[in-house]
C-alpha cells in the first residue's frame, strides 16, 4: 500500500452570518495516498470548496471558523500549524487551482509576475531561473509563444489559457498534492476535455495526487481513482469508482448516477433527478440531512444520522436503509 | 501607455472648445452692448466709443463671427498690434480687481494651487491608509474609529465646520489666522533677497531656508486644509474600506494565499492596487468638488486664491473676470481628468491595452 499522504478526520467549518450560524462542513473525514486522484462530487453547496480551503487555512476567518477535526499531512497536523508553517505548504506542497478562471488571477498583475511569485518564494530560485523555469511552465501547459506571454495581463488570455496558467503556477513548486475546485466549470465543454487531458498528462509526468472537486460524475469517471460524495456538509459515501458506478449504495448517490445522460444506453431512459433543494444547514444535523428528498425514507432516518459504515472493500456509505432490500441495514 | 495619453491629449482642445462654445453661448442671452463689456476697461464714455467696439468685436453679428473675434482678438490694421483674443492669453479686463483677468489668475493661482496640495496629498495618503487598516482589521477599534469618523464627516457641510473652526481656533484661541501670511512675513517675502522659485510659499520659504515663514504659512493654510479635506477624508476613507472588503474577498486573493504568500504581500501587492481603482475615479471626481469647495473655503478665511477671487467677481457682478474664471477652472478641470485616466491607466492594464 502506498504511503498515505493527507489524512482528514472530523472537520467542521462553521461561518458566522447575519442571518446565522451556518453549518458548511459537519465532520469530514477522507485520506490521500501518495499518487491517488480523489474525486469530491456533489451539489452546490454541500461543502466541496469549504472542506478543501479549511485543510488549508484558507476559509475567510471570519466570518468562517474551523471548529474541529484534524488535517495530517504527512504526519503533521494542518491545523495546528503557525500561519508561517502553514504557508511553507501552501503553494509549496500543496497547490490548488479554483473554479473560475477568469477572477482567479489578478487582473492588475502581468502572467509572468503571478507565475514567479511561488518560484521566488518555495524554490527561492534567482532571477534568470525564475524566466526560464516560468517558460518552461507555460510550455508545459500548452501555452504558445511562452516567453511572450510572460508579460501579458490576464484579460489578454482567453479562458480555457488562463485555466493552463493557474495549473502552471499549481505545479511550478512540484507539489505532493493538487487540489483542484471544479477547475473545468467555467469552461467550454471541448476546452474542459482539453484541461482534464492536461491534467492526466501532468500527473503522469509529476505523479503528484489530486483532490479533484467536481460536480460532473463523467469527469470524475475519467480521471479519479476513488470518488467520495458529499451532501449536507457530511461525506455520505466513498468508493472506489468502479464500485461506485457499478453499485452506488446511497440513495443520493443513486439519484446523482441517474440523472447523468446515459449515451450508450440503446433505449433513452427517463432521466432521474433528485426533487427537493439542498439544504442551507443553519443547525447541526441531528437526522439524516438527506431525508426529506430520499425515495428509501425510513423512521429512524428522521431521528438519527447514520455514520460511514463499510459495505464492501473500500466502499462506506453513510445510510440506514439497504437501497437494494429497501429495508434497514 | 505613450499612444493613450496622445490620444487623451487630443481630447483636450476638443473640450475646451465646447466648454468655451457653451459659455460664449450663454453670453448670447444679454444683448451687443452688455456684451461689449468683454472687451472695456472703463465704463464707455459716450455710445460711439461702444458701437465702434460692437463693430470691432462683431457683437452684433452671428455668433460664429462674435466667438471667433473673442477666440483670436482683433488686429489693428495699422500697427499690427493684437487686441482681445482668449487664445492669447487675453481674457479681458476685470473692472472689480482693477487689472487683466489673466493677471489674476497668474497672482492668485499659484496660492490656490498650494493650498490644494497640502489638501489632497494627505487628505489621499491618509483616507487610503486608514481605509486600507479598516478593512484589514474588520470590526476591531481600527474599523470602529474610522467608521465613526467617516459618519460625521459626510453629514457636515463644510462651510459649518468651516465657521466653528473659525470662531473657536481663530477667534477664540487665536491660533491660527485667515488670510496668507501675517504682514512682517510679508515684507521678507516681498524683500529682494527672498527668492520666490516655485511661488509656492511653504516650498519656497524651504528653499530660502526661512523656516519661521514656513511655519507662518502653515498656520495660514491650517484651518481652510482642514476644512477642505474634512469631508473628503471622511468619504475616501469609506470608499477606500469598502473598496479593499470586496477586493479581499475576490478569488484572485484566495489564490495569492494558496500560493503561500505573507499577508503582507498579500494586502499590498495584490489586493490594494486593485482596491484603489475606485479610489482614483473618485479623486478626479474630487477635483470637481475642490474647486467648489476652494470657493467658499477661500471667501470664509479670507485666502487670496482664485476661488475668492472667482467670489469677488461674482459678488461685484463682473462678468468679464467670472467668465474668465470659469474656463480656467474648465481647463483644470479637463487637465485633472486627464491626470486620473493617466494614473487609471497605470494601475489598470484592461484600460491602458484596450
Ligand atoms: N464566506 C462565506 N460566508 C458565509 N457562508 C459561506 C461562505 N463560504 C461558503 N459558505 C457556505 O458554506 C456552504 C458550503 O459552501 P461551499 O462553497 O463549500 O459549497 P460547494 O460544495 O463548493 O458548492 P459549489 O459547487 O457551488 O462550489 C454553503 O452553504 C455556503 O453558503
Ligand atoms: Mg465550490
């Protein structure tokens, strides 16, 4: 077995708003070994970008607040490191890239300055090997005329080069984890493509790990070696991916497979989605938070919330019915 | 960059000429003989001498013609000599202050100028530092001061605060006083071995190494700065917080962390310059509310600038000199435009590379 790299237990992010405490991350747990590629599905609002920006410290405090939990990296805890220790990893060991591309680089800043910045700063290379290394980045990325483009704003990239760009400048410090929130939201579908082919590209070459934040299960499907699925703030199943297309066990999990369009399928099935919203979770859930939208509803799920309990090799689900039976596990 | 500031630069005649077109055309509600004014120095003896400057300035011809005689003067056929002609700097004789309009100005704005650099330097310096320290630390005593601060400042006119000051640092306390420097000030100024560089006094009593004239200077200056800057500090301050909140919460800042940069760095570097662009429109908008405020400012301590001579002028209905006035504060005020896009173009590549 690989050595594990990040290991996550009982995280709770709360954010302190005028309309209330909101309750964003209520106890995630999930490991990353070295070179493996997570998958995070699920709906808006879950607790996705939440979950992964509090391993880093990087939730606004306030009006966010990490209340509980550990995040061990490498055997160290993530959250209980100074601001200056946490910083050594961020962008050093640990990178990330964010959903939108057109806001997440500095509009007032040339590419080239933006790329430099972690260089100078975690590898604390010189000036010329700052150009050349940035180059060689840009290159890496596909991006062409490299050293041109160095000087070039960000406006005068179009979306799917500045998505190349902050993917450079995540792996410019060769980092043992890439976290990456929905990185191919904002784009085209055929520029999506082209980035998760980059990306496989890259962990090949680089063979770091990935969290990958998505809420499209056929992205998930191409690049991740196991997938965990969030609801509520909670990780209500993990698998690996072919367990979980092959056999999703939650009932929410079952909903988001079905609503995926099934192309190869010979005859168009009726596509399923999921009634009801997602909850905005002012309280701590005490019950199932999935509940009211769940077509397997039993008693006991509106009085207690079921923990991640095994159902097969490296497949958890956090459910009290057996969606196969339909009865109590 | 170079190309954009020709460009705005050939803007500038463009407007002048309209703001001139627009205050030759108000002047065509008064009739030719009220608008010969323009051109006299003294009250006309008798009506030939009038009617000969109706013709010379075609007063009484289509406006095309009237505008052009004003713009360009008229040339005596004889000896060649150039009379009137805003273009040459020409801008009539004002009967109240008994002297060319251009005169005036020449005197009075270098006064004007100096006040308003001691206002807007640390008025921008310090709005923006204390904006800056508010959002940073949101909701500590830092924010609560300056919100508080901004809270007043923005519900006192300024002429009120700018008569309480009067009545209880001048006329209570007798600290400092109206006007531009006390009299035995005066006299070393006016002496020949005081060398006048800039006609800025504060600058140049520097330069001269009289310290004491500095100081006399300041306490001159002190009350009109205050009032001047007062509110403006109060609005830069709030503009320049809430500008740096919704900065520091942009996407752009969370990656500038993500890549492990200090908080220092952070806030300077990448979120402040983005933060000050509302900042930079707003202080050309400013200038606009300066030399309104430069005014009253002036006219209530008594402060030879251009503003009270503008009031003077008013008050003593001459039009000549108002006019003149007003299309030099319209030619600041395009020249102050043309600063902030310049300094918006600097700060943002969207604008200076589109
Ligand atoms: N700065 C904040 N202030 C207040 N509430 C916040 C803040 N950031 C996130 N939240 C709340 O936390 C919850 C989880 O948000 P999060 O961004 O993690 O969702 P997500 O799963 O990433 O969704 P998406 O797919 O839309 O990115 C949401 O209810 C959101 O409203
Ligand atoms: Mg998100």
């Amino acid at each position: 077995m690989a050595n594990e790299l990040l290991n996550v237990q009982g995280l709770e992010t709360r954010f302190k708003t005028p309309e209330g405490l909101i309750h964003a991350v209520n106890g995630v747990s999930f490991h990353l070994k070295e070179g493996e590629t997570l998958g995070v599905v699920g709906e808006s609002g879950c607790g996705k970008s939440v979950s992964m920006l509090s391993v880093l410290k990087l939730v606004p405090m306030p009006p966010g607040e990490i209340v509980a939990g550990t995040a061990e990296f490498k055997g160290k805890d993530l959250l209980k490191m100074t601001n200056e220790e946490i910083r050594q990893v961020r962008g050093g060991q640990i990178a990330m890239v964010f959903q939108d591309p057109m806001t997440s680089l500095n509009p007032v800043m040339t590419i080239g300055k933006q790329l430099e910045e972690p260089l100078m700063l975690h590898l604390g290379l010189t000036k010329a090997q700052v150009r050349s290394r940035s180059i060689e980045l840009l290159e890496q990325v596909g991006i062409p005329r490299a050293a041109e483009r160095l000087k070039d704003y960000p406006h005068q990239y179009s979306g799917g080069m500045r998505q190349r760009v902050m993917i450079a400048m995540a792996l410019s410090c060769n980092p043992q984890i890439l976290i990456a929130d929905e990185p191919t939201t904002a784009l085209d579908v055929t520029i999506q493509a082209q980035i998760v082919e980059l990306v496989i590209k890259l962990r090949e070459q680089l063979g770091m790990a990935i969290v990958w934040i998505t809420h499209d299960l056929g992205v998930v499907a191409s690049i991740a070696h196991r997938v965990a699925v969030m609801y509520g703030g909670f990780i209500i199943e993990e698998a690996n991916v072919k367990d979980l297309y092959k056999s999703p066990s939650h009932p929410y999990t079952i909903g988001l497979l079905g609503s995926l369009p099934q192309i190869q399928a010979q005859t168009r099935q009726r596509l399923y989605s999921i009634d009801g919203m997602p909850p905005v979770l002012y309280k701590k859930p005490q019950a199932c938070p999935f509940a009211p939208r769940c077509k397997w509803v039993l008693e006991r799920c509106w009085h207690e919330n079921p923990r991640l309990e095994p159902v097969g090799e490296g497949h958890r689900v956090a459910c009290w019915a057996d969606t196969k039976s339909g009865s109590e596990r | 960059m170079t190309n954009y500031i020709i460009r705005r630069l050939l803007l500038v005649p463009v407007i002048l000429f309209g703001v001139s077109v627009i205050i030759m055309g108000m002047l065509q509600l008064l009739g030719p003989i009220e608008r010969s004014a323009l051109y006299v120095k003294d009250f006309p003896k008798n009506d030939r001498q009038v009617d000969g400057i109706i013709k010379k300035y075609a007063l009484d011809r289509p406006f095309h013609e009237q505008y052009w005689r004003w713009l360009t003067g008229v040339k005596d056929p004889v000896t060649g000599h150039r009379e009137g002609g805003v273009l040459y700097g020409d801008f009539g004789y004002s009967r109240s202050a008994s002297q060319p309009v251009i005169d005036i100005i020449r005197t009075r704005f270098p006064n004007t100028v100096e006040l308003a650099l001691w206002t807007v330097v640390p008025m921008l310096s310090i709005g923006i530092w204390l904006g800056i320290k508010a959002a940073v630390y949101q909701n500590t005593w830092v924010d609560q001061l300056a919100r508080m601060f901004s809270i007043v400042g923005t519900s006192f006119p300024t002429f009120v605060f700018g008569l309480l000051v009067l009545i209880l640092f001048y006329a209570k306390l007798g600290w400092f006083m109206p006007g531009k420097m006390s009299d035995w000030a005066n006299q070393v100024v006016r002496s020949p071995q005081f060398v006048n560089y800039t006609k800025l006094l504060t600058i140049d009593s520097l330069l001269n190494g009289r310290f004491d004239i500095f100081w006399d200077a300041l306490r001159h200056m002190i009350l009109p700065i205050l009032t001047l800057s007062y509110i403006n500090w109060a609005t830069y301050v709030r503009v320049m917080r809430s500008s740096m909140l919704e900065t520091l919460r942009m996407d752009y800042v969370t990656t500038a962390r993500a890549k492990g940069l200090t908080e220092g760095v952070v806030i300077n570097q990448h979120a402040r310059p983005n933060a000050m662009l509302p900042i930079v429109t707003m202080a050309g908008m400013s200038v606009v509310g300066l030399l309104g405020g430069v005014i009253i400012t002036e006219t209530v301590f008594n402060y030879p600038g251009i503003g009270k001579a503008t009031a003077d002028a008013a008050a003593n209905l001459d039009v000549v000199t108002t006019i003149g006035m007003a299309i030099f504060s319209g030619f600041i005020l395009i020249i102050s435009n043309l600063i902030v896009d310049v300094m918006y173009a600097v700060i943002d590549p969207r604008v200076r590379l589109s």
